[in-house]
C-alpha cells in the first residue's frame, strides 16, 4: 500500500466550535461538521504528514482502536473529504498553497 498524504483545501472556511469542526465548502457554500475524531485528521492535515502517521500519532493515542481499522477509517473519511473538495488526496506530498510559484 502506497502512503497518502492529506492536506486542507485553501477554498474552505473552517472554525472549531466545542472541539468540533464547522467547514464551509468554497465551491457550493455547503457545511459540515466533523466530530472529534475527523477534526482531528483535519487539523493534523499538513500536506507533508502521512496519513499513516497522523492516525497513529494523533487518532490512535488518543482512542482506543486498532490501529489498521483507525487507517482504513481515516482513508475513506480522507477521500469522502476529497470529494467534497475540502480536502486534498495525494500519493506524494502536498506543498502548501503558493509553494509552487504560482500566481493566487
């Protein structure tokens, strides 16, 4: 299995209100809420990070769950993320917003 890398969208507004997470989507002003343990992966989502790691360090500390089911868990919740386009998916890592040199 490949490592996947995870980093937030730059086209969301997020704040946390009572440990959750409130993100509006750029793309059509939808929100939604992540509970503990996925506000959890989006705040960790650095781009740089993998997602292996994060579950291990950040999810799998803090809860008591196996470590590969907290993975596949946090995989599909990634992707399902990702194609709300508030997060980003990669097999290589993320550089931040405007690292490439690109105009914004």
């Amino acid at each position: 299995m490949s490592k996947l890398y995870i980093a937030r969208s730059p086209r969301v507004a997020a704040r946390s209100l009572g440990g959750e997470m409130m993100i509006m989507s750029g793309r059509d002003s939808t929100l939604f809420t992540l509970n503990q343990t996925a506000s959890i992966l989006w705040r960790a989502a650095d781009g740089s990070t993998p997602l292996e790691e994060i579950v291990q360090q950040k999810i799998c500390s803090e809860f008591e769950v196996d470590p590969a089911e907290a993975l596949q868990d946090a995989e599909t919740l990634a992707r399902e993320l990702a194609g709300h386009q508030i997060l980003q998916i990669s097999e290589q890592p993320i550089p931040p917003p405007g690292a490439s040199g690109e105009a914004r």
